[in-house]
C-alpha cells in the first residue's frame, strides 16, 4: 500500500488527462502496456531455469539496461533469504571490473542487454568477457541471454550464434523498459517474485486509468506551472536500500524532460537524490537557506523492521539522546523523516510525502509506474518529446572520431 | 600528480588570496593546519595498532564524521591487497543495520565519532551495539576509541569509561575534519598509507600559499560571479571508486555555501555528483539540451589500471564497435570523458577538468585540500558564513518535541 500526500491545489486536471490517455492509445508510446503484457514473458523464462543451471547473473548492460533491474534488486535483496547475486558491468572502468572478475565464471549465467545492440560500453564489456573467461560461443551459447529490440544488431548476433533472446518491445524506450523483459527476466531468473511487481504496477494504472490517482496530474502541473522557478526536484528516500532507485528515477527524469521542446525553449529540472537520514547532515542546510529553487518529495517506509530497539541505557554525559531510548530504529528514522518535513513544510519549500506501508514487490511496481506516468505527464506539459536523447549524440560522434583519428588519451 | 585545466579568463585574485590568508592566521578556521598537525597522531594510533587486536573497524558517525573517510577508503581499497575492512553505521535504517550486524562481532575495533557528543542517530546507533553485542563497557572500554571535542559531552562519557579518545581541534568543522583524527585514526588503523595523504594535501597547500595555484581562485571568481544564473555545479568523475568522494563533495559544498548570507540573500549552489561513462547514459541529455544553469568539473584518472583490454574480436552484425578493438578499458573511459568534455565545451557549456596521473594517497590528498580551499574562497565570495550550519537546528528541535510528547510515526 502507498499513500501520496495531497499537497496540491485543486487544478482542471481533465486536458492532461486526455492527453495521456490519447498518447497510450496511440501505441506510439509502449510503456504502459507492460504491466500486463510481460505476464507472456514468464513460460519461456520457467524454461530457462529449468534448463540451465548457474549461481549467480551478470548483467551486461548499461543505462536503461541496468538502471530499474538495479533499483529492484537492491530494494528487494533485504527481503529474501535465497536469490542468485546479480554483478552489473555497466561502466568500462577497468580497476571496477577487475574488481568483479574473480565472483565471474563457469557458473556465471550472462545477460547482454541493449536496445539498438550499438551501445560501444556493453559490446566492449561483451568482447572482454569473452575472452577473459576464455569462452567459444559454438560451444559455450548457453551461457548467454540476449535482450534486445527484435531484428537488432544484436538480435541478428544472438540468431547467428544461437543464443536464446527475448525482444524489448519496439514502442518502450531504454528508460522506460524495467517492467519488460529488461528487468523482469534477470530478477525472475534471481528468484524474486516479478509477478508482484506487475501486478503492483498494473493496479496503480488501473486506478489512474479510472481518475482515482488524480494527485499525480496535479503534481505534474504544479511542477510544470513553477518550472521557471523550481528548477531542483528532490526525492528524499528514508532507507537505505531505495538508494539505487533514486538512481533509476534521475535518469528517467533527467533524460526524459531535459529537452529543448517544441517551442524551441530549453526546458527540464535537474533531479537530486537524497538518502534520509544521512543528508540532513549534508544538503538539507542548502534547502532551507539557499535559493528557493528546489521542491522536496520524501519517501517514506512505514515498517522497515520494528525489532531492532533502541535500548533504555541511561550513559553518563550523553543524556540529551536519552528522548529516543526505548524506541525502535523505525520510529526514530520515520520521525526524522516526518520532521525535516514539517521543518521544510514551514519555510514554505513546497514539499510532499510518498508513503510505503512496507517494502514490497507490489509497491516497488506501483512506485515505478507512477514515477514513469509523472514523467509523461510533465512531458506533455513542457512540451517535449519525452522518449527520445538527441542530446548525447554528439558526445559518441566525437569518441568515434578520436578512434577513427587515432587521438586517443 | 594532478592537472587543472585553466578554463577562466585572468581575472585579479589578489584581494580573494588576502581574504582567505587572513582567514588562516585568525586561527579561527583551523582545517588549513590539519596536513602539518595531524602528523602529532601517528605516535598514538601506533601503541593503538600495537596494543590492540581487531579484524575489522566498525565507524559509529554520519556527515562530516563518515563521509571523508569513506570517500579515501572507496578510492583507496582497489590499491590495497591487506587492509581491515571498514563497516560504517551512519543511517539509523533498521535494515541497513540489521544486514550490517553479522559482520560485527568481539573482533571488531568501534571508532564512535562525533564532534558535539550530541548527535541523535550516532548516540542511539552506539546504545544499539552495546545491548545487541552484549557489551559491558566497564570490561570493554578497549573495543572502543571515541573522537571528538575535547570536553564536549562524549569526551566526558570517554573519561568515565576509560575509552582512548582522539580530539578534534576545535576550529575545525565536521565536514572539514577529514585530515583530522576524524579520517587518519579509521584509516591508518586499517592499513593505509594516511602519511602520504598529508603529504600530497600538504605539498597543494604550500604551492597555493605561493600563489602557485591560482587557478582555484580564478575559479571561485567564475563561480561566484555567474551564480544567479549557474547554479547547479557537477562533479563528474571517470572512477566507479570516485562515487563516495563525490559524496563528500557534496556535503562540503551544500553545508558550507547554502546559507542566507550577510547581506541577508539566500544563496548556494546545487551539487551534483555524476559517474562516467554509466551517467553519459543518464544525466548528459539534460545538461545538454536543459537550460543553461549547469557548469561541470570533469575528474579523470589517467592510469586506472592498463592491463584489460578489449580483444580484437570482430563479432558478425556488431562490427560498428569495432573501433575500439585492441585498446584498453582505460583508453576507452578516458577517451568518453574526453569526448563528453568536448561536447559540453562546443555547447558552451562552462567546464573544466582535474586530471589525476593515478588514483593514490598523495593525490587523494590534494584533492581534498582542493575543494576544501575552493569552498572557503567561493563562501568568502559569496559572503557567507562557510562552517556554520543553522538551517539544521529546527529539523532536530521538531524531532525532539515529537519524542517528548509522543507525537511519534
């Protein structure tokens, strides 16, 4: 269960609403099909964990590859005792992949994910793998799944070389990908239980689709109303382990809305992570007596674990902690939460409070699909093309080139 | 050996160099004497290593007193084959601690720091470990070494138990501390060379004080002169092992300049810390093509490791990666940082680059110092108070009331 604070005046939400609706129905945009359509993906990946046996999965992906699995997995890890490790190779830093080459082997199942099967870090990785492990792909193609766009690049290799693929359907962009094959098939193979997730995911569409999530909409044209003022959006999470989904939300907010838009303007808001309570030691100085630039949403856990308690220990001089004594971790960070809050909330930074009863496969699902429609909302309002990255283009023309001219570092 | 790229006009730093001179001699900031002083520690922190037996080295603090030696441990560790694990306890998050706790046991050293005594989630985290451990301080006061002001509460709480303690000076903030006992007793205890750290923070210091290091104050000029319309600065480091320092980046740079200034304004900038190549897949667009509020200090490593390299494989269908075929890891992510550089650059983008020769103590060192002594130039500029924090007083005033009259989560 997840509750959002209503921190909004009421607005005519009804346009934005049609709008989304028309841009789902359009087809042109696939993401909010996912949470029912990768119901399919789960017969052929009970095949694969009844064939093929290994300990542990690596990801080679990077991006929207890697980004969501991530976010899930480090969010749900805490609540299983038995999943298979997953090792991410995302980054071609050599000291990193040294690093996490001696947990990779024969037990190794490998995961190569990328949409266009042209991204120059994970083929590299891809090549790197293959010979460092010494691996014949006549052999050894079992040991591979390729997740890609049907008759991709890499889609055309994994034909070739028989290994098994499953596709990312052509209308879902890398961002907006978790809850397809992207992420469903690793953390299933993991041994976490995805079909949560959708379901989290499909009945917070269903409710939005129905106009009972409306706070959403107005969320999206409170921000896109004060964009030229409040151009910092923070997602302050009270638990350690969401770390990595604050991660996955600032790509898909940075790269989704930072945009020069329709109009020729150069629109998007900069999203900043914060972990609770660790950062009121840090940047919440910056928001309450800085520039008046920056909006707050918390999220909060309810029930991380209520048994670790603070015990009644009466220590000489450090007295003036003794107020907590007696209660659990839980309530000390939920209140610490609760207090930064209010403490923003009365110095008029605009501010609101998602709150998860608990951390579930279902309420990651649904946290997931409503940051997704949050960003298409904004999207349509800042008059951007939500779904595409002109932008880093010239950066991979001007790599290229330096290869092609031998101006290397 | 580390290289600044020169990115600013000349402009007349004479002025901001007094300014900051002045600020040392008052004796009233103190973190200018650390690379000299802390060397004083090594004596003790010896008979500690030389008394004392413990596997690992649990970190009871948060801000100021965990974020610094966890950035120089996450650099540091991939050099190192021996060293004792360092388990940090910053986050009251009930889970957090609960997957930390199997790792901490009777062969654990406990560094509890705090430079007040007074923080909440440190003092609480502390009555944790003593009930879960079954901890009789009058026996066990050895497990434990507590750094902090002298005669601040916990220096008392130290005195009465018998627990070793290492002192703070007192002109040295929290998030300044890290060339303190703060950093160097965690980190020298755990096997790492913290001598040369001094040194290389110590050898910038003496260049900047011979006005041989300018750049820094053309910078801040750069910095504070275009901050109503730049007001976000990144960090974007090439180092998957760089992440934490960017950590305590950001602390630095939001704590010490976000502050309502002597004029009465609200200022600061936003920090934001970026890792190459995996956010090239993430932040870039925006910076890019979002509105022109952005600057960007790229950090790289020449020499992060050499030895992998990406086979001259030529894999059918996925020939367009060719290009970088038989160069290493290192020529690949350095040569996207380059390119990232140059993109941003030809977008008029301001930007700028700090290039390490390696990752080591000596450079570590100096980076520190670095943005340490660019942060005091810009909260000079700004006109702030750099050291203090008041903005975080009416957080914990709310907490404390909350617990007092049972208005809890």
């Amino acid at each position: 269960m997840v509750k959002y604070s209503k921190e909004w005046k009421e607005v005519d939400y009804n346009t934005l609403f049609q709008a989304l609706i028309d841009e789902m129905r359009s087809q042109k945009v696939g993401y909010y099909y996912l949470p029912k359509s990768s119901i399919k993906l789960f017969e052929k990946i009970e095949y694969i964990k009844k064939t093929r046996e290994f300990k542990n999965i690596v990801i080679i992906g990077v991006g929207g590859s890697s980004l969501g699995t991530k976010a899930i997995y480090s969010a749900l890890k805490p609540l299983y005792q038995n999943y298979k490790e997953l090792i991410f190779l995302e980054n071609p830093d050599p000291l990193e992949i040294k690093v996490k080459l001696p947990k990779i082997n024969k037990e190794s199942l490998f995961l190569v994910i990328s949409k266009s099967g042209n991204t120059i870090e994970t083929i590299s990785i891809f090549k790197v793998i293959l010979e460092q492990l010494n691996i014949d792909l006549k052999k050894d193609s079992d040991r591979f799944i390729i997740i890609t766009d049907k008759e991709s690049s890499l889609d055309k290799f994994a034909n070739k070389n028989k290994i098994s693929t499953f596709f990312i359907p052509k209308n879902v962009g890398g961002r907006f990908s978790v809850l397809s094959a992207v992420g469903i098939v690793p953390l299933e193979l993991a041994g976490f239980n995805t079909k949560n997730i959708l379901i989290g995911a499909k009945e917070f569409l269903d409710r939005f689709l129905n106009k009972k999530e409306t706070h959403l909409l107005e969320k999206a044209i409170f921000f896109a109303k004060n964009s030229s003022q409040i151009k910092v959006n923070i997602l302050f999470v009270y638990s350690s382990f969401l770390e990595e989904f604050t991660k996955w939300y600032i790509q898909l907010w940075a790269e989704s809305l930072g945009k020069i838009n329709k109009d020729g303007k150069r629109v998007g808001l900069s999203p900043i992570s914060l972990i609770g309570s660790i950062d009121q030691h840090s940047f919440l100085q910056l928001i309450m007596e800085g520039p008046r630039d920056k909006s707050v949403t918390f999220l909060k856990v309810e029930n991380l674990d209520d048994k670790i308690k603070i015990p009644n220990l009466n220590l000489d001089f450090l007295e003036n902690s003794n107020f907590a004594n007696g209660y659990s971790l839980n309530t000390l960070l939920n209140s610490e939460c609760d207090a930064t809050f209010e403490s923003l909330k009365s110095n008029n930074i605009p501010v609101d409070m998602i709150t998860l009863d608990k951390i579930s496969e279902e309420n990651i699902g649904e946290l997931i699909i409503y940051y997704e429609l949050l960003t298409s909302a904004l999207g349509i309002l800042l008059n951007v093309n939500t779904y595409n990255q002109p932008g880093v283009e010239l950066g991979k023309k001007i790599l290229k080139n330096k290869f092609i001219k031998g101006q290397l570092n």
